[in-house]
C-alpha cells in the first residue's frame, strides 16, 4: 500500500459525500491517504468562516483523523487556521 496526499478540493469532497468525489473513488483505494498540513489548516478555516458548530467541528477533526499526517500536524494547522481568520488574514500557500 502507498501513501497518496491528496488534494484540498478531494478532501472536500469525500467529506461532504459530493458526486465530485465519484471519479477519484477507484484511484484513490488501496492506498493509505494523506493530508498536507496546509489542507487541514484550509478545511478548518472554511468551516470556522461558515460558523460551524461544535458537532459539525468534531465531525471533520474526526475525517481527518482518517489520514496519514493529522496527528503530527492537527493542534498546529488549527491554531493557524484560527489566527489567520481572527486576524483577517488569508492563509498564504507559500508562507
């Protein structure tokens, strides 16, 4: 089994159970699933902007314990999601 990293928009999609998500299904099984640091912390504050409650929070911080990397990366990226938003900052993909 491979690790993959998937992209932010593909992370979405299985989240939210889309039919975008439909065509990635058969090349994403049989491998292990990653996420990078930079589309949790992406995910997380698009949730935060649309004022998410707690459930719905601990519904996705749930999915991204599915993947590879969120334990490492999971109490950093929210923090910066968070400080991003309270700042009014976008979250820059090159910092």
């Amino acid at each position: 089994m491979s690790l993959l990293l998937i992209d932010t928009d593909i992370a979405s999609f299985i989240f939210k159970g889309s039919d975008y998500a439909d065509p990635y299904t058969p090349l994403l099984s049989g491998h292990e699933l990653a996420l990078s640091f930079m589309t949790v912390a992406e995910l997380f504050q698009w949730a935060i902007q649309r004022q998410w409650g707690a459930r719905r929070l601990a519904q996705l911080k749930q999915y991204f314990r599915t993947y590879a990397l969120y334990k490492l990366a999971c109490y950093a990226v929210t923090r910066i999601g968070r400080f991003s938003l309270l700042q009014c900052l976008p979250l820059d993909l090159n910092s």
